[in-house]
C-alpha cells in the first residue's frame, strides 16, 4: 500500500470512529504492515494538511481524533443548546487537588483544603469518569489512593499530565482546570456554581503535603477537619 492510500484508510478512520484511536488500533488497519513510526509522519501530514480547517487533529491520552476547534464552539453550540452541569467549587477544588498531587488519599485531600471532604464530591468525580481508586496506600485502614483517569485527559484534550500549566495555588489550578473544561472538546463542559465558594489553600508544586491543615472556613455542608 501506498502513503497516499494508506492516509486516506487513516482519515477515514479517525473521522468515523467514536473514540480515540492509539497506534496500536491504527496499526491493526494495515494488518501491522505500517510500523509506528510511519504512522505518526502520516499522522503529522495529516494534521498539518488540516490546519486550516474548522476540523483539527488531535493527540490525547487516548489516542489520535478529530475535533471542532475552540474557536468554532460557540457557533457549533447553536444546534445543542444544552447548558453544561454544575459543579460546586468544592469538587473543582478537590479535582484540582488529585490533578495536580496524585495519587492522593481522601485523608490527603482533606489536610490540604482544611475540611472534610464529602463522599458525594468523590462519586461525582467518580461518575464523570475523572477520577479513580488505582490502589491503597499501606498504612493504618489502607485508605483509598485517588488518581485522574485518561478520560479526564481526553475531555481536556490533553495526552499527558504533564501538559496541564504549571500553577503554585489549589485556586489558580481549580480556575485553569474549568477554564480548560469549559473549552474542551466533546462533552466536557461544566459551569462553576459560585454559591459554593470557599478559600483557596497553599498547594505548591511539585507535590508534597503539608504538616498542618491550613484553617478554612466553613461552607455549606463541609465541617472543619481536626
């Protein structure tokens, strides 16, 4: 098969498939005629080759697909008029916190914000298909170590941790990691219920924890964490 033929069997692809798709899924096209490396120069030619247009080629976690570009959304908003979900600043903040310091115990999270963190911010994480249990820590009661999950990546449309901006403060980071939702692709979108709002604490990066909770007002249903 030529390259010409074999770009033209891998935009196809990527334009009809629901997911993203590894190299490992577009090797499997060629029967592993196409070696990686191949495939990622076809793949950089395709990308370039559609960098004008209103479709973008994407690398995630996941994978390689097309996406609408940002710059398109608003227009393309029109046709779903659906208003995002809510989310309250508690679980931003909490999803900021395994973002940016995972893999992280409920415990840990909880020393960080200065309150006891609800177990239905962690379902609704959970649910959203952001965050996961990948292990337990080897102490007392071997509590749950919380981490982000590819799906948080791909709703950001990131490939990688480490794409996410380097910021010292839990506010800051809970700020970029909407802003970031609010202009991603596919489903990703969310709005900041403001009602919810509490103090932001010290997270400083890289991550290690700190030896005394910082104190924190309370607010809504959180309670002081002692």
């Amino acid at each position: 098969m030529n390259m010409v033929q074999a770009k033209r069997v891998l935009e196809t692809a990527l334009l009809t498939a629901g997911q993203p798709l590894s190299l490992r899924d577009l090797r499997v096209l060629f029967d592993d005629e196409l070696g990686a490396d191949t495939l990622r120069l076809i793949l950089e030619e395709i990308e370039f080759e559609w960098a004008p247009k209103g479709l973008e080629l994407t690398h995630v976690a996941s994978g390689w697909r097309f996406q609408s570009r940002p710059e398109l959304r608003s227009y393309l908003d029109r046709l779903h008029p659906e208003k995002p979900p809510k989310y309250t600043r508690a679980v931003l903040e909490t999803l900021a916190i395994i973002a940016y310091r995972q893999p992280v115990t409920r415990g840990d999270m909880e020393d960080i914000r200065g309150v006891t963190i609800g177990s239905q911010i962690i379902k609704q994480l959970e649910d959203r298909g952001w965050v996961e249990v990948i292990g337990h820590r080897e102490t007392v009661g071997r509590p749950s170590l919380f981490a982000t999950t590819r799906q948080f990546l791909d709703d950001l449309g990131l490939a990688s941790l480490d794409q996410l901006p380097l910021l010292s403060q839990v506010d800051p980071q809970m700020s970029a990691l909407a802003g970031m939702l609010e202009e991603a692709p596919l489903q990703a979108s969310l709005s900041l219920d403001e009602e919810s709002s509490v103090p932001s604490t010290d997270l400083a990066h890289p991550a290690h924890l700190p030896d005394v909770a910082p104190n924190i007002s309370l607010n809504g249903d959180e309670t002081p964490n002692t």
